[in-house]
C-alpha cells in the first residue's frame, strides 16, 4: 500500500499464488496407495526381523560347533592311541604271570613302534639331537662336557628327546654338549684377544 492505494497487481486473485504452488506438489496419495505401502513396509519390518534372528541362531549354533569342535579336537588321536594301550595292558599282564622276558620285550617293542607310527600319523615328530650342532631353539644343555675329540657346541648324548607338533616344538631335546678342554678356552681367549 502506497498512499493509501492498493500497489498489488489488478490482475492478481486471492489464492492464485497458493493454486499454483500446490500444483507443484505431488499428488495426495489415494487410501489404497496409502494401505498398499504401510502393507510393503509391514512386510520388509518383518523379512527384517526375522533376518535378525536367523542372523542370531547362525550365531549360536557357530559357537555351539565351535565349542564342541575344541572339546573333540583329539578324538581321531585318543581313539588311534587306545589299542596301543590294549597292547601295553596285554603285555603287563604277560608279564605277572613269569612269561618270557625275551617275548616281553619283543611285543612292548612291538607296541612302541605302533605308538611312534600313530604319533607321526598325527604330526609329531622326534628331535634327533645326537652329533649335530646345539640348536637352543630345539636343544635344552643339561650339562657341558669338556672334549678334544669333538668340535665344540656339539650334541654328544641326548638325555631325553625332543618332540616336533607340524614343526612347532613340543618339548626340547635334553642334551649334554661338548666344548673345548680348558687349556684349548685359554689359548682361543689369547688368540682373541691378541
């Protein structure tokens, strides 16, 4: 309004500008439109929900496997090891009633060499430690023994073996060790030194 006057344009109807922008908006959506898209979300919430749970069974039943998977790890190996046991149980009771020593011996013979097998089977493996170089990562030194017949720091006797699991170490080899006899450490220390 400018002095009193209206300054909008003649040509200008109430609600013609209101007209005009609804127009740009979309159409109202119909009832049944409408009921068809809440019945398609209903139907997606519930193909979700029960995702969600199939998704928590997959869960626990994974840790179910996994956890009776762990307790029966060694299974294949016990069942492999008890005629073995069998055998030693045979042998035992051979010998309470005053078998023959020399047959004993033969079949606990026998009986080790099956226990060996089954340990290979799986993966295990003896650490052959007599007159190779001490290897601290294979070897545990129980006692050095001072020689000139045998280059230092090597394997002279094997106390007890040492067991690989797919070259993983088990238990290190006991092993005595050779070194130099005093006299050859004090003439190697003055080479060092000179």
């Amino acid at each position: 309004m400018v002095d009193g006057k209206d300054d909008r344009d003649a040509t200008h109807r109430p609600g013609e500008g209101e007209a005009e922008a609804r127009a740009d908006d979309p159409p109202a959506p119909s009832d049944a439109a409408l009921a068809a898209a809440q019945d398609e979300a209903r139907q997606n919430h519930d193909r979700w929900l029960r995702a969600a749970a199939d998704l928590e069974n997959f869960k626990k039943r994974m840790a179910r496997e996994r956890t009776e998977a762990v307790r029966f790890a060694n299974e294949s190996f016990i069942r492999d090891l008890l005629p073995i046991v069998d055998n030693l149980e045979r042998a035992l009771e051979h010998a309470r009633q005053g078998g023959n020593g020399k047959s004993i011996v033969e079949g606990l013979e026998l009986v080790l060499k099956a226990l060996v097998d089954v340990l290979e089977r799986h993966g295990i493996t003896k650490v052959e430690a007599a007159g190779v170089p001490f290897d601290p990562t294979h070897h545990e030194a129980v006692a050095h023994v001072e020689t000139g017949d045998v280059e230092p720091n090597r394997v002279l006797e094997q106390h007890q073996p040492g067991y690989l699991l797919n070259e993983r170490l088990l238990r290190p080899a006991l092993v005595s060790v050779s070194k130099a006899p005093a006299a050859d450490a004090k003439l190697a220390k003055d080479k060092a030194r000179g």
